[in-house]
C-alpha cells in the first residue's frame, strides 16, 4: 500500500477501532470519491454500516466487494466481519474458498478457508481443504487436521450410518501416513485411540498404550488415561485393570476414586460380567477375591487415618456390592461400617452425601442406626456442631412415613430452630463474607415446615418457613443455599418480587443464566407485570439472554483455535458445549416467556407479529437440551418422601412438551394474525437459515404440523393450560379460513416493501423487484372466489371462558394457594389476548362492510364482552383478597405464623406481601 | 474419594455449587475456553462419587527464559467438600505437570495478603512468597479499607528444573512491586 493512501485509510481503522462508525462511514466516503472503486474502503464502509444496523446498505456493499473475488488480507478480514454481522456465515466460506482457489500457494488463506469451514461446522470440506494443504505445505498438522475432520465428519448427526466406519477407517489409514508417531503429542495420540475406539479396534488401542510412551503420555494427561480407561472397559480388561489400580493404591498412594473403582469392578467381574446365573465355584472365587480387596480397602483406610476418606468409604461400596450380588455378608456389616465412617469423618461437611447410598436400613438395623445417632449429639465446638448437623440431616433421611405426622414434624421443625439458634454462637465474631456453621439447621426448618406444608395444606408453615429462612439469610449474606428455598417458597406464595430479591442477590451471571435462570423465569408470564406495564422480567430475560449471543459470537472461534493449538482432545467438548447453549431448551423457554409478556404489554401491530412469527419459526425445529441445573437445589426430606424441589414446584417445570405446544399455539397465531406469508418471508430475510433437522416428523408442511397434539405435549402441561390448548386449536380453526381469504397477496406485500426502500435513495432491495412486478393492485385486492360463510363461533371457546370462571371459584373457595389462583387468572387472560391478537385483522368497518363480515364480527365482540366480563369479575376477587392480605388482621395472622422464630429469638420480623401481586390483573 | 478427572468445556453447565460461592468468580465463556484451547492438561476437576463437582484448578504455562513458569490462575473448592485435602491433590496435579509436560523452572500463584488460611496451606505445599504485588485485587466491595485485603502475595514453588532454587528467595514478604509490573 502506497504511505499516501495508507495516510487516507488509517483513520478509518482507528475511527473503527474506537467504534467511532460514523466518523468510519465519513472517512470512507471521502476517499471513496476519489477512488470509487477501492475495494478495501468498501469492504471497511460495509462494516461501519452493518455495526450502525444500516443492514441494506451493508449488504449491497458487501455484495459488491463479493463480486470482485477479493484475495487481499485486509479486505478478506474485513468483509468477514461484515458478513459475521449480517449472519451470513456460508459466504464467509464462499469467500475465502474463492480466494485460496486463485492463490493456492498461500498457505494463509488455505488455514483461513479451514477455519471458515470449521466455524460453521462443515467438517466434510474442513477436510479437502486440509488435506490439500497438507499435499501441498508437508505438514503433519496438517494431516491431523485433514485426520480429525474425517472423525468429526463421522460423529455429525447429519452424516449417514454407512458412511461413517469408512470415514473412520480413512482417518486411521492418515494416521499411518504421518512423519511421525501419533504418540509425538498427547492430544494426537489421543486421535489415535479415539478412532480405533470407535472403529472397536480395543487390541491394537491397547497395543500403544502398553508401549512405554503410551504408558507416559497417560501418567501426564488425565485426557488420555480417560480414554484408556474407557478403552480397556470396552476390552474387557477389567481384571488387568483391577491389579493396577491396586498396585497404585497400596505402593502409589494414589487416591483418585476411579482406582478403587477399577479393584472394585475386576472384583465382581466374574459375576456382574455375564447374565448367566453363577455356579458355586464362581461364587467362592469372587469371595475370595472380596476377601483380598477387602484387605487393601482396609491397609488404605489404616495407613490415611483421617487424612483420606476413600479406604473407608470404598469398604462400604465392597459390602453393597456384595449384598447386590446376593453374596453372604453380615446383615450388620453395612450399618457397623456407617457408624465407623461417621466417627472418623462425621465433622466433615460431605460426610451426608457419602453415605446416603448406603443407608436403605429397615427394622432392626434402623433402630440401632437411630439410636447410634441419637448418642452423637453434641454442640460443644464447631466441629461438633458440624458433627451435629449431619446427626440431623441422617435421622431425617431415614423417617418413615408413620413417623411423618404433623404433631412430630412440628416438633421437628422447633427442635431444628432451636439448635439452629444455639449454633448462632459459633459464628458470633466471623465476617459478613463468611457462612454461619449453623447455616444448614435453617436449611432443616425450611425442610420440615416445607412438609408440614405438604401434609396439612396450610399456607401458614409456609410463611413460617419464610420467616426462619429470611431470619438465617440475613445473618448469614453470602449463603446462596438458604436464598434458593426462600426463591421456591416466595413463589408458592404468590410473591415473586421477593423472589427475585433473592436471585438477584445471588449474583448469577455468565452460563450460569443459562442453567439457573429457570428459579425465576419459568413461566415468567405469570408472575410478570407486564400488562401493568412493568417491564421487570421482560428485561430479566433479555439479560440471561446475552449468554447465547455470546456463544454464538464466541465459541465457534475457540473451536477454530483448538484446531490451531492441536489440542484436538477439546473440539469435541467444545462442539457440545456450544450445541448444548445454542439450543438450550431455557434459552427457548425464555423467548416464548418473553413473547407472552411482549403480547400482554405492547400493542398488537404488524411489527411485533412479524418478528416474532419469524423468530418463533426459527426454532420450532430445534432438538433442545435441558441443561437447566435443578440439583443445585439443597434436599434433606426424608427418602420416603419427594425431594424439596419437587414439593416446591409451583406447577410442573415446563419441558421440550410444553415448549412445542406453547410454539405451536403462537407460531399459529402470528401466523393467522400476520401478513407474512412464506414466500414474502423468504425474500425479505437476511443471513443463513437454522440447519434443516433430519427429524422425519417435521418433513411434513409447517402447517399441517402446528395443527397436531402430541401426548408429549398433553401430558407436559398444568390442567388449565391444557384447556387453553384446546381453546386456541378451535379458535384458530375457526377464524383461520377468514384470515386466509382477507390477507392481501404476496406481490402486493412486495410491491409495498420495495416501495418504502425506494424511498431511500439509490437503494432499491434488489430482492423484490421482480416480484414486484407482479399484477397486484394496491393493498386488498379483489378475490375471484366468495367470501367464506360465516359460522357460528364453536362451543369450545365460551365454554373456555365459563369453564375457568368455574375453575377460579372452586379453587377461591379452597384452601389454594396465591400462586394457582395466579396461574388460572393468567391463563384466562392470556387466552382473552390471544383473541384479540386473532380479531384485530377484522376491526376496521371497511373489512367488515367488504366482506360482508357483520354477523362475524358480532360473535367476536360477543365473546369479547363476555371474556372482560369474566376477567373483570376474577379481578375484582384477587384484588379484594389482596387487601385483605395486606391489612392489619393479615399481618398479624402473618406475624403469628411465624412466631416459632420470633418467641425464641426477638427478631426483627420481615413482612411478607403475600398475594401482593394479585390485583394487577385488570383488562 | 475423588474422582480426579479434566476440566471440560461442559463443566460449565455444572459448576453453579462451586461457583454461587462469593470467592469463586465466574467468567465469560472466552475465559474458559481460552484455558482449555491452550493449557487443557493444567485445568482439571474433582467430582463426588454422586457426579457433583467439588472444585477445580485453572493453569496455564507462561514466562521466557529461566522465567518459564506453571501458573495457577484459579483454584477453587465449594464449601460443602473444604477440609478434605482437594486442593493439595489439584494443585499436586499441576506441578506434576508443570514439571514433567512443560519443564518449568517453578509453579506460582497469587493469594490475598489477608487470606492466611490459603497462605499456610500453600506453604505447606512447599510455596514461599517471593513478592508482595500492591493492589493487586479490586475491593470485595463490602465496606472495608484494608489493604492487605487488595494486595496478593506471589507464592512460588521451584520444580526440578531448578534444583539451586533459583526461583524463590527467603524475605519474600519484604518485595513490593505494583500490579502494572507483573503479568
């Protein structure tokens, strides 16, 4: 570059350097006028123009520099940005594929065209363009690229069943055909192994792992001994291994748990290998063999002491494991080895969670096992404290439900306040960063009055526990585990404010949206304000949002550089990782909260229909993935009784059943309500599609697939909602053939289009001109065929509104809580706004008086009236109970609920708004 | 009993026990993904028998020369599994590796000054200081003034690549230099 136009061009790098675009859009165009056709500042003028959202600008420009096949680095980095914005990912290939081809000596733009392929995941041209590169540069890393983009190539969903062995089996030919040895770095000979893994080739895996460098490459990489683990599993060689990892236990000291795994696997393999029954000789050699293991176990927990709990604790899985195989143990040997374990590691934190699969005691054992505990309270020091709480948590597991009554459990749930209280004192002097030691005898009280909630159906135990629970959080500020109950029991309370105080406070961010936004965001509609016009949790979802953009910008380039960095033990991880984000079933929970509450809070225009009929069509096809972290969750209910987060679940989480149903009510809605039709839709989109899904189910037209119930969906779905399903099937049944014959036509939707760009200057959509030219006539045109007849509005949608009125008395008249009333009140009001979305096409008198629309539009305002009136009555109710809440006598049946911590402490109580969200549902 | 495993990309769907803890950062997905695209055989994780994650150690391999160095960005246990010898058995790992992988000359890490729970473990490591770095964290935000609080000692350990202990000095504590002067 000549330095007198490099003089011209750097400020507009540094103008985009400091996102300074518009100031980058000047520069161009002032250079642009002398050099019109540079292709460089065109490139850099697109991009400034895609980062203002001037997307049409950007693309005829971008469209221009395509055109001129550019090769030169600046302009090929640049445009891939440009074109990264427009979300046009396979013209990014496109491109540098057409570059490389005119140079293919460049051995830059060979690795960039790689990368271009590996971020889109098209591992099967990833793959000729290694392997090229590699003919031509004589690199291996080359041919391990080429190598393990035949792998991935054989692992893709799409790639057919046949197709892969061969794939595989090209890899392992590649291997071969290297310089070197596949053992010259961990991660390729982790290749290795992972293709003869898959092609079942376990001897010749086993052959370089045997190797004394195959041995090395293991000792240092955790990646590697996985796979040999998994290897010499599949092998078969469960008896070498067992003989290993005693060698590593007992000389080694190595105390990594998958070692005692291994001795305790090559133990029962002669049993547990085969289906057969097993003879009396085989029995009496694997007795021996426990013998023997039972020996090392015990040498392992003599020589740790109370420095390693893994001896102790992997005598334990040797006796279950005995037992399972119905070989003879003492029926007191498990519960003698408990109670050892407890003494030497009781004041450990975990010691709860390492023995519970062990303690399935009944009769005569569980008696001795209670009273072994009973004997082991003390509260004298921290420890014991500590020694205490697991003494608690172990006597709650193993109630039985005769010992569940209300009487008892009360007593329980002071008996835990009261420790929990006295425990205070150990945590007197620590700093407000710290855990208070008797954290978790709150997390006890929230437990038993969870479950005094649950036998006698009074919400007062439930405030109760609030109050303990808001007591221990507010002496203990960094405990997110007391925050997580007090989420689940605001919201059975109908007070999602307070609910979301607590989230909040727990400073989730990053992923973690991903996985932990569910506390608050499922079925967010329903707690939201957003018809009231707060925007709270609309905004809540935006923002956990931000994480899929940030996979989406993100993740794709880590793939890229694993590749670079040869750390190919990665890409596979990397691939789910940021499969797993992309079509995350909470992502898509949150988009259909997000649109529920975007209908209840804006108007119903054609913006809002359109957009969100596009994005929710996007992804209907998704195959999602739950990664919604529910374990978090701490649970201590007895083991007869479902865990804490079951009995806290407002209604049942919402799953793929529910999230299809709920697309499919408004993908159908939109649909009915829009303008759009798919042809429009096609021309006016920009930047790639979602891959097609191989699913032979969604083969079949879009439409005739949004009209099909699946049981998947039936069964995911709360009693109301259910009625709401089959309430918006019959209502788009009904007005879909009027929405069909009024929409004006594609063309004239086009025309439109392309006559509102032209107003723009110099920038018609290239897109729309031919179609534009079609024979439509300005905005509704005159049809060949008759209006269809107007029939009566089916039974089912009244019905709908009288069967919930029905459903809201009968539940007010209960003992329900605020949090169900919610749910029926919310679904009536969604489906009232659902017909509104599906009527609005026919409100202007001139529709009505051109298609002869008058008895129609009776029956819609008919139903509308008696929709509001109905929503105005369960309104009235809720508001009424909301003061009532809200006044002096509620307060003080509130204040008493929770005069269990307030006798015994002389707290400060915290006033609950119960039911404080009830009176914001207003039509 | 630990299982004694990588740190992998999917971790980040399970680390919410270990990372809802206010000493446990939790960052953007580049973070991660950096570490494990470069330095995969320096993270890696303990897990219960149950599956639950009970901490994991973040490292990378950085410096020129006789600086050559493993560096532990990131050491954490959740409260539940602390007391339990975790991270001495992470942090063996990563010299083990430092060492034998990337034949550094030691493995060092920063702690906060006023951290003296970490600070005598490390020592029982065998780490010393070897330089106090002025304001080296932000403030926990949480109404406190000390100092100590935002500096961090430089702790290091010398691997047997430096059998003279080159790398280490015995007045550590007395070396004070700025957090724009270390990497």
């Amino acid at each position: 570059m000549s330095t007198a136009l490099d003089r011209q061009i750097r400020p507009i790098y540094d103008a985009l350097d400091t996102q300074s675009n518009k100031s980058a859009v000047l520069a161009c165009n002032k250079v642009l006028k002398k050099q019109p056709n540079n292709v460089l500042v065109k490139a850099l003028k697109a991009l400034a123009l895609v980062r203002l959202q001037k997307v049409e600008e950007s693309l005829l420009l971008a469209d221009e520099v395509l055109a001129k096949k550019p090769t030169d680095d600046g302009v090929l980095t640049a445009m891939m940005h440009v074109l990264r914005g427009l979300g046009r990912h396979s013209d990014i290939v496109a491109m540098f594929e057409t570059a490389y081809k005119q140079h293919p000596q460049n051995e830059d733009l060979g690795t960039q065209t790689f990368f271009a392929n590996v971020r889109v995941g098209n591992w099967k041209a990833a793959q000729q363009v290694a392997t090229k590169m590699h003919k031509q540069f004589q690199d291996d890393r080359y041919l391990y690229w080429s190598i393990f983009s035949a792998v991935l190539q054989a692992n893709d969903m799409a790639t057919p069943e046949a197709l892969r062995p061969v794939l595989l089996k090209l890899a392992l030919r590649l291997i071969s055909s290297g310089n070197t040895p596949s053992y010259f770095n961990p991660d390729r000979f982790y290749v290795h192994l992972l293709i003869l893994r898959e092609l079942e080739m376990y001897d010749d895996a086993a052959t370089l792992l045997n190797h004394e460098i195959g041995q090395k490459i293991c000792e240092t990489s955790l990646v590697c001994d996985e796979i040999r683990r998994d290897i010499m599993k599949l092998k078969g060689a469960c008896k070498q291994e067992g003989e290993q990892a005693k060698v590593k236990i007992l000389e080694k000291k190595d105390r990594n748990w998958l070692e005692f795994l291994s001795l305790l696997d090559a133990t029962f393999w002669d049993i547990a290998s085969t289906s057969e029954p097993a003879s009396e000789d085989v029995k009496a050699a694997v007795t021996e063999e426990i013998a023997k293991t039972r020996k090392v176990f015990s040498e392992a927990a003599t020589v740790d002491g109370l420095k390693d709990r893994s001896g102790l604790l992997a005598l334990l899985e040797l006796e279950k494991r005995t037992k399972s195989h119905g070989l003879w143990t003492d029926a007191c040997e498990i519960r003698m080895m408990a109670e050892n374990y407890f003494s030497q590691f009781g004041d450990k934190a975990c010691c709860y969670e390492d023995l519970l699969p062990y303690l399935a005691f009944e009769g005569e054992e569980l008696e001795q096992w209670t009273s072994f505990l009973n004997s082991r309270k003390s509260f004298d020091t921290p420890d014991t404290l500590q020694r205490s709480i697991n003494v608690y948590k172990l006597l709650r597991y193993n109630l039985t439900s005769a010992e569940l009554t209300p009487e008892l459990e009360l007593a329980r749930a002071q008996e835990y306040i009261k420790v929990y209280l006295d425990g205070l004192k150990f945590g007197v002097n620590l700093p407000d960063t710290e855990l208070q030691p008797a954290d978790d005898f709150a997390i006890l009280v929230g437990h038993a009055y969870v479950s005094l909630w649950k036998l006698t159906g009074e919400e007062s135990h439930l405030q109760s526990a609030a109050a303990t629970l808001e007591y221990a959080s507010a002496r203990s500020k960094q405990s997110y585990r007391i925050r997580l109950l007090l989420i689940r029991i605001y919201h059975l309370l109908g007070a999602p404010a307070l609910a979301l105080d607590h989230y909040r406070l727990m400073n989730v961010k990053q992923v973690q949206t991903d996985t932990l936004s569910h506390l608050i965001l499922s079925r967010a509609a329903m707690w939201s304000l957003a018809p009231l016009g707060d925007i709270t949790y609309m905004s809540e979802c935006m923002e956990a949002s931000q994480i899929y953009m940030s996979n989406s910008t993100e993740t794709a380039e880590f793939i890229a550089r694993a590749f670079s960095t040869e750390r190919y033990s990665q890409i596979i991880d990397f691939i789910e990782f940021e499969d797993r984000l992309d079509n995350s079933l909470q992502r898509d929970l949150m988009k259909v909260e997000h649109v529920r509450m975007r209908v209840a809070h804006e108007p119903l225009n054609a913006e809002l229909v359109d957009m969100e009929l596009i994005e929710l069509k996007f992804i209907f096809d998704r195959i999602h993935h739950d990664n919604r972290d529910f374990e978090v969750i701490p649970n201590y209910q007895p083991r007869c009784q479902p865990s804490f987060n079951e009995q806290t679940l407002p209604l049942k989480p919402p799953g793929a059943g529910w999230l299809s149903a709920y697309l499919k009510v408004y993908i159908r809605a939109f649909q009915e309500a829009s303008d759009l039709d798919e042809t429009v839709e096609d021309k006016l989109l920009i930047g790639d599609r979602p891959k097609p899904s191989n699913d032979p189910e969604n083969q079949l037209p879009l439409r005739e697939r949004l009209v099909k119930k699946r049981q998947e969906e039936i069964d995911d779905l709360s009693e109301d909602e259910k009625l709401f399903y089959e309430y918006t099937l019959a209502l788009s049944e009904w007005v879909g053939p009027y929405h069909d014959y009024v929409r004006p036509p594609p063309s004239a939707l086009l025309a439109e289009a392309a006559k509102s760009n032209d107003l723009k200057p110099g920038h018609p959509l290239k897109s729309m001109a031919a179609a534009a030219n079609g024979s439509a006539t300005n905005g509704h045109s005159k049809k060949d065929e008759e209006p269809p007849a107007v029939k009566e509005s089916p039974e089912l949608i009244p019905k709908f509104f009288d069967d919930m009125k029905s459903r809201f008395d009968a539940v007010i008249s209960g003992t329900a809580l605020p949090s169900e009333l919610l749910h029926i009140v919310a679904t009536t009001q969604e489906a009232y706004l659902l017909f509104a979305l599906e009527t609005v096409r026919f409100k202007p008198n001139s529709i009505i008086k051109q298609y002869k629309f008058g008895q129609l539009a009776q029956s819609f305002k008919d139903l509308r009236v008696k929709a509001s009136s109905i929503l105005n009555e369960m309104s009235t109710v809720l508001a009424k109970l909301g003061e009532e809440v809200a006044t002096p006598d509620g307060r003080k049946a509130f204040v008493q609920a929770s005069s269990s911590i307030q006798d015994s402490s002389g707290v400060r109580l915290y006033f609950v708004s119960v039911k404080a969200s009830a009176h914001h549902f207003t039509v | 009993m630990s299982v004694l495993r990588p740190f992998r990309a999917t971790d980040m769907f399970k680390f919410n026990n270990i990372n809802l803890d206010i000493w446990t950062e939790t960052y953007g997905i580049s973070f991660y993904l950096t570490y494990l695209s470069r330095w995969p055989d320096l993270c890696c994780v303990q897990e219960a028998p149950n599956g639950h994650m009970m901490g994991y150690v973040i490292g990378k391999a950085e410096g020129h020369g006789q600086d050559w160095h493993g560096h532990v960005t990131a050491l954490t246990v959740a409260p539940e599994y602390r007391r339990l010898s975790l991270a001495r058995k992470m942090m063996s790992l990563l010299e083990m590796v430092s060492d034998e992988t990337y034949k550094g000359f030691f493995v060092d890490l920063y702690v906060r000054c006023t951290n003296s729970v970490a600070i005598s473990m490390y020592e029982g490591l065998g780490y010393s200081v070897y330089r106090r770095v002025r304001e080296y964290y932000g403030s926990l935000g949480l109404g406190r003034a000390s100092k100590d609080e935002e500096d961090a000692f430089d702790m290091r350990k010398p691997l047997s690549r430096d059998p003279h202990r080159r790398s280490v000095r015995a007045n550590g504590r007395e070396f004070v230099v700025s957090a724009h002067d270390v990497s």
